[in-house]
C-alpha cells in the first residue's frame, strides 16, 4: 500500500510532511529529546525492560509521541527514550539508516507494501522485528491487518487512521464565498471561480518526492477501488489490465484538472511544504493529500479553519468514496539493541489513553478501535464514510515500481511530454516486470 509528501508566508512556516511513500520531501535532522545517563542504561538487551530506547520520528507530529514518551518514562524509571525528532524527508532517512546498520530501535515505517519504507517490503528483507505476540495485535481490526502483516506475522503497530482527500482552508472558501466541491463538475468550477477570485484551488506538490501521486489516489478511491474492492486479484489473474480498467479515467481527470488551471502556477516546481504553505496562507483553496497535514495547517494558520472532504470523481455524490488509510505505523529493528524495552514501548502505545492522544497528534482516528475517542468535527466527514461503508483501501501493487512510473508519468502528463495510454502502458509493463 501507499503512504506521507515553499514559498512561505510573510511569517508563515510550514513543517515538512512525510506520511502515507505518500509523503517525503528533504529536510535537516533534529535534536534528540532524552539520552542515557550512564553505561549501564545503555541497553537492556538481555530481555527485561530498560536503559535506552533509541527512536527516530517525524518532527512535525511531535505532539503525538511526546505524551507517550512521558508516560513510558513514568512507568519504567530509569528507562530513557532517545528521540531524533527530524523535519524533512524522514523517510529517506530511515532507510539510509537501515541499510547502513545504524537504525534506532523503533521506527517509522508505512503500511502494507509497494514501497521502499512498507512494512512488507522490510519484513521480506528481515529488517523487522516480529511483534506477532504482542497484546493489541488481536485488536487491529480485520481491514486493516494485512498491512501491518508479511507472512502472517506481525510487524508494526498501526497508529492512526486517515482519509486521503480534499484538505480546504473553509475560512478562506467563506471569506470568497465558495464551497466544497460534491461533484466532480463542481470540482472544475471551483478552480475557475477560485482563479476568478486571484487564488487557484489545489496546491498539489507535482515536485515533490510522492506529491503527484496524491491526486490520482484520491481519484481512484472513487472510479477504481472503491466500486471494485478486488481490482488488485482481478489484475493479478489477468482478468483486466490497469490501460483497459478505471484507471484511465482518473489519469484523464488528472490531466483535465491540469489543463483547467486547477493547480496554480509552478504546480511542477511546488514542493510539500510549499504546498502547505500556501493553503495555511489562503493563496490557495485546498490540497489533495492525508489527513494528517490537517494539524500541521492549523499550527501554522491557527485562526483558519481547516477540514478534509473526499474528493468527487464523478457528477453523482453517491458514487463517491473517501480513501482511508493507516498513516505511519511503528515498528521494531530487528536488530534493535534494546528489543524487550522497544516492545513494551509499543504495548503501552497500545493502551487507551496514549491511543486517543497520538489519534489527537494526527487529527486522525485510531486504527485500533476505542470507545473513548470522540473525532473533531474536521473529521466528521470522514468518521461518517468509514461507518457506512464508503471508503476504499488505496492500491497495493505487488512491487513499488508501479507507483513510481505512475508519479512520473503524471508529471509527463502535466508537461505535454506524455499521454495517458502511454503512461497506462508503463505501469501495466512495470506491474508485470
């Protein structure tokens, strides 16, 4: 499966995002938040929980892991947790590090398959620790449990669930006298009035290392996976091609968008960040991406209001489907020098109350069910599809070539040096390759 992807305001910064290989863009390492005081906390590796648990996580939610970290700290003393905390391409990171040796012991890592970071892709390599008798592994429900899953074992815990679809600045649609788009005409109307008023409507970050692929995702959720749940075994026992199925309807809409002035100007130079930015700053109307830039939008823009909304495919609202998604899940280093106290960490992440708080970080809602939590009213929306049934897994190619050749290929798309057929046909021949 998929995953996280700057011309800033006057005193507008945005945090870079990494999420669902949906979301990396380059950036600086930062400081670490705690470090062993003593040789004999370096490392408990003798199977009992304690000395230091070392972490690497993405800068920009930190308000989602902080709290656990104070509460395993309190329950374990002694027990140090040694966070990077790093702004930019995290995902980049991580895997420099693990190819080099020197990954910490609990990471970030994305769900499912199909790409470099995919806890398939790791565990197949037995990057991984098994996490399979952990107690919360029962509790991740059904849908999702594949993702976090290689071989029928366990390899990361599942964090938060999130939509993929239109992010709007409501404030400024208001302020202009817009709205949220329920039909996919009313999707190119919005871009016109939008372009009328001197803003556009979807920063898409066509620069940035997995922002074109965040439209034609969207897009899918609706013509593809959604209406047709088993796409990827009707492709897989070659009872269709991805050139002859829906998917060339959403490239065509891709295109369609573009040609309409939809993205703005520099769409091809626009980075993630820059994205970001001009959505918190009200020169653009919406971004197409995860549901987790949600809370990033509102530190930088705190008196803007912000929600997210499935975006239309077609002229009918019924057919209209909310892709959902696990964010960044966590995960062990099979190598880890401190496994017992890695797991624990995990189990205690696991627990009611640091479920709902890391949910809270990502304004997104735990994959792991708790009646306790009570989503935000930006979420309602999406919390409304997953209970009836409207939403649509994104889609899980058997090897990350596939949705490599689609991001640059929307890209060709964009600049007029490729087509749709042409670009259908690559990924067919990289899905068979």
């Amino acid at each position: 499966m998929l995953q996280e992807p700057h011309t800033t305001g006057e005193t507008m910064k945005f945090p870079a995002k990494a999420t669902a290989g949906l979301f990396l863009a380059a950036g600086l390492s930062l400081t670490a938040c705690s470090t062993s005081s003593s040789p004999d906390a370096a490392s408990a590796s003798d199977g009992r929980v304690g000395g230091t648990l070392t972490v690497i996580y993405d800068a920009t939610f930190k308000s989602a892991l902080q709290p656990v970290i104070t509460g395993f700290e309190q329950k374990y003393p002694g027990t140090k947790v040694d966070v990077n905390y790093v702004g930019g391409d995290v995902g980049n990171l991580i895997s420099t590090q693990i190819q080099a040796g020197t990954a910490p012991d609990v990471f970030l890592t994305f769900p499912g398959g199909g790409n470099a970071m995919g806890v398939q892709t790791l565990a197949s390599q037995g990057r991984l620790l098994d996490l399979s008798g952990s107690p919360w592994v029962p509790q991740i429900p059904k849908l999702w449990r594949d993702n976090m899953q290689y071989q029928g074992k366990t390899y990361a815990y599942p964090g938060t669930l999130q939509g993929l679809g239109g992010i709007y600045n409501t404030s400024k649609l208001k302020e202009l006298g817009l709205a949220i788009p329920r039909t996919w005409s009313q999707v190119l109307q919005l871009c016109g009035s939008a372009k009328a008023k001197g803003v556009y409507a979807y920063a898409q970050a066509l620069n940035d290392a997995s922002g074109p692929q965040m439209l034609y995702l969207a897009l899918t959720g609706t013509l593809v996976y959604g209406p047709h749940p088993d796409f990827a075994k009707q492709l897989a026992g070659k009872e269709t091609t991805i050139p002859a199925s829906p998917w060339k309807a959403a490239l065509e809409k891709y295109k369609q968008m573009n040609d309409a002035g939809c993205f703005g100007e520099g769409a091809l130079g626009r980075s993630g960040p820059q994205a970001n930015n001009e959505v918190a700053a009200g020169k653009a109307l919406s971004v197409v991406s995860v549901g987790a830039v949600i809370a990033p939008l509102k530190q930088a823009a705190p008196k803007s209001e912000f929600t997210i909304a499935a975006l239309p495919a077609t002229d009918n609202p019924g057919d209209t489907y909310f892709d959902a998604l696990p964010g960044y899940t966590l995960s062990a280093n099979a190598n880890a020098k401190n496994p017992a106290t890695a797991k624990a960490f995990l189990d205690l992440l696991a627990q009611p109350q640091y479920i709902n708080q890391y949910a809270a970080g990502f304004a997104s809602v735990p994959v792991i069910p708790d009646a306790g939590f009570k989503p935000p009213a930006v979420l309602e929306e999406f919390n409304k599809a997953v209970a009836d049934g409207k939403i649509a897994l994104l889609a899980d190619w058997p090897n990350p070539r596939v949705n490599d050749v689609a991001q640059q290929g929307v890209q060709g798309i964009v600049l007029g040096k490729d087509t749709v057929d042409g670009v259908l046909k690559k990924m067919q021949e990289a899905y068979e390759g």
